[in-house]
C-alpha cells in the first residue's frame, strides 16, 4: 500500500513539476501525517525535493551519482587546485578538460574567469559550466553518456576525439607516483585522455596531496610526460625529488 502511493505521489510530480502538500492530501485520500511520511521517504531516497509549501521533480543532475558523491571528496583540495590551475590558461588556448571532479570544480572557475578559450570534455556537467560563459568556445565530445559519472564515453567518442588538436590537457587520476607516472581505476576513461594527452603539448596533472605516492589499476602517463603536477601542498620529500630530476614542474 505504501509504495503504490509512493509511486502514485511520483506519478503526480512527474506530471505537474511541483505539487502542494495540501493537493496531495486531496488526491491520496490520506491524513496529512502520512502525506508527510511519504514525502519524507521519497526525499530520502532522492526522488523528489522539498520546497515551500510542498515539493518538486529532482532534476537529472541533482541525482545522486558518484559523480556528485565524489564532487565533495577533499573539496576544499580541489578548489586550492583549480585557482592554482587558472594561472595557466591564456587567451586562445585549446584545451582538453578530462571527465573527473577536479577537472570539473577547474571548469567553474575558468567558467567565471575573464578567459576567452576553446575547451574540449567529454563531460556532460562540465560541458554545461563552460557554457555559462559566452567567450568560451565549448566542444563536448560524442558517445555513450554513463550515468554514474556523467561520462561520454566509448570507441565513438575515441574515434570524435581524434579529430581535435589541443595544446594544453588537464586531467586528474586516481594516483601518480614519481617513479612511474599517472594510474586510472576506469578503464574506459582511459581511451579518450590518452587520446588528448599524446595531442597536447602541455600536460598538466590535476592531483590532490592524497594521490601523491599511489597506484592503481592501470598505468596511463608516463612522470617523463607530464609536464606540471599541481597539488594543494607540497609532495612528499621523496616523491618530490624524484619528480623534479624527471623534469616535472611541481605547483602548490
């Protein structure tokens, strides 16, 4: 009885956009403390949003996807690392802004910077935030979107991103080591950045402290080719010294 009522109170804010608490009582037939229970379960399940004087539809990307779980994860990390990101983008460049969270929160800022620029993603929220801002020329690759990470991915997608050229790519992972270079958990994702890191001419790894020093799955880019490893706070001695006799230009 209660999930038919559940998905009958969906069925009404689907319909409508927004329904009063008042004209939900009306159309179940129910007292007004179980109108609220209900209402109380669907916004813990994040189906629906509590608004004044009643609720509304969860837009799609308010859901709660591992992409926006993620978004929070040693935020205040990533905005250190995004400002400090800013700093090395100039007018007219073309660059590539990989599909993670980093590179994500380093939209938002370039999207209310005064920079006038051509980007290239493969991420639908990112894609949008770049939108925001008329001088920035935004290209959002074809493919499959995965819903989880709000992704575009797949051989379509490789085989659009083939067709660009950029000069500057910035793109996180989910470790880097001095001795070997960036490490990737999803193995689709990697196909379009290795795409973008052997057009660039500049690579620019977007890692937090936590990173620093950690393996995964597989290995992408190579520490010879990365050209800037941007961190909230300086690496580790050991990783640090090693990164710099290879080359890599560290900023914290």
């Amino acid at each position: 009885m209660k999930e038919e009522r559940l998905k009958e109170i969906l069925d009404i804010v689907d319909k409508n956009g927004f329904v009063s608490m008042k004209d939900l009582q009306e159309k179940l037939g129910v007292s007004m403390i179980t109108v609220r229970r209900d209402v109380a379960e669907l916004v813990k399940r994040n189906l629906v949003r509590k608004v004044h004087g009643g609720i509304r539809k969860v837009n799609y990307f308010e859901k709660e996807t591992d992409f926006m779980r993620r978004l929070s994860i040693n935020r205040e990390a990533k905005e250190r690392i995004a400002q400090l990101a800013l700093d090395f983008v100039e007018d007219n460049d073309i660059i590539f802004l990989d599909a993670s969270t980093t590179a994500h929160i380093f939209a938002r800022h370039l999207a209310s910077s005064q920079k006038s620029v051509h980007v290239i993603t493969n991420n639908l929220l990112t894609a949008m935030e770049l939108s925001k801002n008329p001088g920035i020329s935004v290209v959002l690759l074809t493919g499959k979107v995965n819903p989880e990470n709000l992704a575009v991915e797949g051989s379509l997608t490789i085989e659009c991103g083939k067709k660009f050229s950029v000069k500057k790519a910035f793109v996180s992972c989910r470790g880097v080591t001095a001795e070997e270079g960036t490490y990737e958990i999803n193995t689709m994702e990697m196909g379009i950045k290795r795409i973008f890191v052997e057009k660039a001419e500049e690579i620019f790894v977007l890692a937090d402290f936590s990173k620093i020093g950690k393996r995964s799955l597989a290995h992408l880019i190579p520490t010879e080719r990365i050209d800037y490893l941007i961190t909230e706070r300086k690496p580790p001695e050991n990783q640090y010294e090693i990164f710099r006799e290879k080359g890599v230009k560290i900023v914290h």
